[in-house]
C-alpha cells in the first residue's frame, strides 16, 4: 500500500475557500468599524455643540433667538413653547441645533 504525502486537490480548495471567507469577514468588519466610529465622532460633536448652545441659554438672558457661530460651524434656531399644567403655565424654549451637514438635534430650555 501506498502512503501519500501532502494534500488532495479538494483539501486545498476547502482550506482557500475557509481562509478567503475569513480574510473577507475580518475586512468588512474593519470597515463597519471605521464607519461606526465615523458615525460616533458626528454624533460627539453634535452633543457638545448642543451641550454649548444649552449653556449659553442658561448663562446668557440675551442670546438671540437664532443665530450662528462661524468657527464652530454651530447653528440655532429657538421657538418660545409653553404648556399648561393645572393652574401653571411651564415655559420653555425648544432650541434646534445644527452642526456641519444636515445633523440637527433638539434641546429644551426652561425659562
């Protein structure tokens, strides 16, 4: 009887199939992790840039009702709401934020 040394021609393409299938799921899930951390730091600045537009409503009892800050490509626009509660009428502003490309994001200020 013969013994055979090395690997059948079915054995090397199973092994390439099993490691190209590998090799193509590491890569895409490396590019699903760039895409979501893009999508993160969007979302980071578009928090702190609300995080500062909502601060500078509590400090500042002038700031206009809408405006822009150049540097930081931040914009708002706020509408006076109220709501009433029994014999209460609660008072707010609801502040639209705006960031870079589109990416707005709501925050309300109490008066």
């Amino acid at each position: 009887m013969m013994r055979r040394k090395g690997f059948t021609l079915m054995e090397v393409l199973v092994a390439t199939a099993i490691a190209g299938l590998v090799i193509t799921g590491g890569f895409r899930l490396i590019a699903m992790s760039y895409r979501l951390l893009g999508e993160l730091e969007s979302e980071r600045e578009l928090i702190s840039a609300m995080q500062e537009i909502w601060l500078r409503f509590r400090i500042d009892e002038d700031m206009p009702s809408s405006g822009t800050d150049d540097k930081k490509h931040i914009s708002w626009r706020a509408e006076e709401e109220t709501v009433p509660i029994d014999d209460y009428e609660l008072k707010f502003r609801r502040v639209t934020v705006s960031i870079g490309e589109g990416r707005t994001g709501i925050i309300y200020v109490e008066e």
